[in-house]
C-alpha cells in the first residue's frame, strides 16, 4: 500500500492523472484502519489534486486529508492540506476563507521548519494579498518568500540551475523594484502617504494575525538587546507563553475562533507594556515576551500577571463555554548567553510549566 501511494504522487508529478487514480484504488483496498490512518490522509490528498476543476470534490477530499492529518499529529501534513484549500478558495473568489486557510498554513509550516512549504505558503499568501490590493501585507510574505527561497535554493547558484520558481521569484521582484519611484513619492507626500511608506517597510516585521511582531523580528533585535544589557550590566528576561490545550480550542470551539483567541490574548499582552519590551508571535499559539532591565523576580511576577488575566478574562464572548489558560517560561539572561541559549532555557521553564499541571509559571531549575 505504501509503495502505491508513494507511485500516486509521482504518477501525479508526471502528470499522469489515470495512472495515478489506479494507484490509489490499488491502496485504498489495501487500507486496514486504524493502522493505516496517515495513509488515509495521504490518499484523500492525492485524490484531492486530481480532482481536475471540480472544486466541491476537491474540497471535499482536502478537509478529509485534514481532518485525518489532525487526528494522526502530522503538523506538515495539515500545513499542505490547508494551502490547497487556500488556493481552492482564492481560485472561487472567496478571499476571507483563503486567507484563513493560508495563514493558518504558514503558522503551522512555521512550526515544523518545512521550508519547501512554507516557500509554497509564503508565495501564495504574497499573491493573496496582491491581488486583493494590501501592498504591505503583499510585500511582507514576498520578503518571507525570498528569504525562505534563498534557503531552500542555496545549492542553485552554485549548479547554475534556475527553476521556473526561481524566476517567478525573480520577475516579482522586479515587478515590486518597478514600484520605488511610487514608494519615493508617497514619501514626499502628506503624513497620510509618509504613514503608508512606513506600513510597508514595517510589513515584514509584522505577524498578520495578531499585529505582533514576528520571528524575523526577534532574530534581529534579541541578540542586540543582549548586547546592551551586557554593556550596561542590567538584567533582561524573556518569557515564552504557551495556551495550554489550544488543539481543543479549535477543535471544540472552531479554528475562526482559535484565531479570534490569539488576537485577543495579544491585545491583553500589550495592556500595560513598558514601552521598550517586545510582544512576539514565537510561533502557532506561542508568544514570546522580552522583558529589558527585568530580572527574574520582575519577569515572574509580569507573567503571572498575564496568566491571571488570561484565566480571568470573558471568553464566552467568542464562543460559550470556552476557556483559556496560559502557560509560562521564564529566563533571565546570564554572562555570555547568546539568542539561542536563552530562548532554549525559556523553553525549558516552559516545559517545566506544562509538566507541572498547566495554568501557571515556571523558571528554569537553579543550576
């Protein structure tokens, strides 16, 4: 059966839709389920991609592949069905429901590092928003194509070998080059037109569900706050946040509404933020806060501060009986930390956090 459903997909490659349908009959005989449910969603893919322009069976086939893709774990998978039903929806005009699906995608490539997808997801979003006319969303997940492109691709320069994604890569760029003599202007303009240039030289900086600023934001300016701290010897904390249960959230309560929490919560993040921290989506439901001239005594009470007002906040505004609870990681840096070694002890306070039952904040243990 394995060897069918691998056939299928590069019968599909070959654009050998006939070969391929017969590959999968062959497999789907072959199924004994439970045991053979991520071949399942495999199968319900396949069939998904060789609906050939019937959008309601394709649609049908990829939330199958979904909701088998969920229930078996497999982040990437759900990741690839989402972007199709993202294009599904952007190929009937139904832009709300393609935007949902894809930045649903890129959330979940995100977190499983797939950078072959999340190019795929990336691409798409940049096209979304461009045709829907946001310049600055459009040009944020262009940047995030390029670079994520640039990483995927690193061997092409070297072989001289340029795919067809390489050049549309390319001739979008181009086109997006095209544009300075209008950006240069809107410069020159009003504050309304300067407030737009910035917008978009911001975009990439920016999550676009929750208007927090994102991973590529931390990566840049974490080690330069490090830096500071260490030459002004004050201390900095980090805390990383986590919804505990967020599967049941979506599963229970809608993935709409999943989204709706995050917004949300992001909101309540920033009550009361001291004007030099920094509020980040980390990834999928996890948020990171950077607490400068916190030490951990400060950063510890900070977050249980948020925990309590996460617990506490009306959520059965967004759907009845839902719930929410943190929780929390926290680190202070030390001498000679770097980006990655203090997120990574985070992380651990956090593991800690969940370990210990939910709903509350952990420090890393003392070494």
């Amino acid at each position: 059966m394995r060897a069918h459903v691998g056939l299928a997909a590069a019968l599909i490659a070959l654009a050998q839709p006939q070969m391929a349908h017969a590959a999968l009959d062959v497999a789907q005989r072959r199924l004994v389920l439970p045991r053979h449910r991520p071949w399942q969603a495999q199968i319900q893919f396949h069939l998904g991609t060789l609906a050939d322009g019937d959008t309601v069976r394709a649609e049908a086939h990829f939330q199958s592949a979904l909701a088998l893709y969920r229930d078996s774990g497999n982040t990437a998978g759900q990741a690839a069905a989402l972007l199709a039903l993202g294009r599904l929806a952007q190929a009937d005009g139904a832009h709300d429901r393609a935007e949902h699906h894809l930045l649903r995608a890129a959330a979940l490539a995100d977190d499983q590092r797939a950078v072959s997808l999340a190019v795929e997801v990336q691409l798409a979003l940049s096209q979304h928003y461009e045709a829907r006319g946001d310049d600055a969303r459009a040009t944020r997940h262009y940047l995030e194509f390029h670079a994520l492109y640039e990483r995927l691709h690193q061997g092409d320069r070297r072989s001289g070998v340029i795919s067809g994604r390489r050049l549309a890569a390319t001739e979008m760029r181009l086109r997006l080059l095209t544009s300075e003599i209008e950006l240069s202007q809107l410069r020159e303009e009003s504050d309304a037109g300067r407030e737009r240039m910035q917008q978009l030289e911001q975009a990439v900086y920016r999550d676009g569900l929750t208007g927090a600023l994102n991973r590529r934001a931390l990566a840049e300016q974490l080690p330069q706050l490090l830096d500071e701290a260490e030459a002004r010897q004050l201390p900095l904390s980090v805390l990383l946040i986590d919804f505990d249960r967020f599967k049941q959230v979506n599963d229970q309560h809608s993935h709409a509404t999943g989204d709706a929490v995050l917004r949300e919560a992001a909101r309540l993040f920033g009550l009361g933020r001291a004007d030099g921290d920094l509020l980040l989506r980390y990834g999928g439901e996890e948020f990171c806060l950077v607490l400068p001239g916190a030490d951990q005594a400060a950063a510890v009470a900070q977050a249980d501060q948020l925990r309590a007002r996460i617990a506490d906040h009306d959520w059965e505004q967004l759907s009845p009986a839902l719930m929410v609870t943190l929780s929390i990681g926290v680190a202070q840096a030390q001498p000679g930390d770097n980006a990655e070694i203090l997120l990574s002890r985070a992380d651990l306070a956090l593991y800690l956090a969940k370990r210990s039952g939910r709903d509350r904040v952990a420090v890393e243990p003392a070494q």
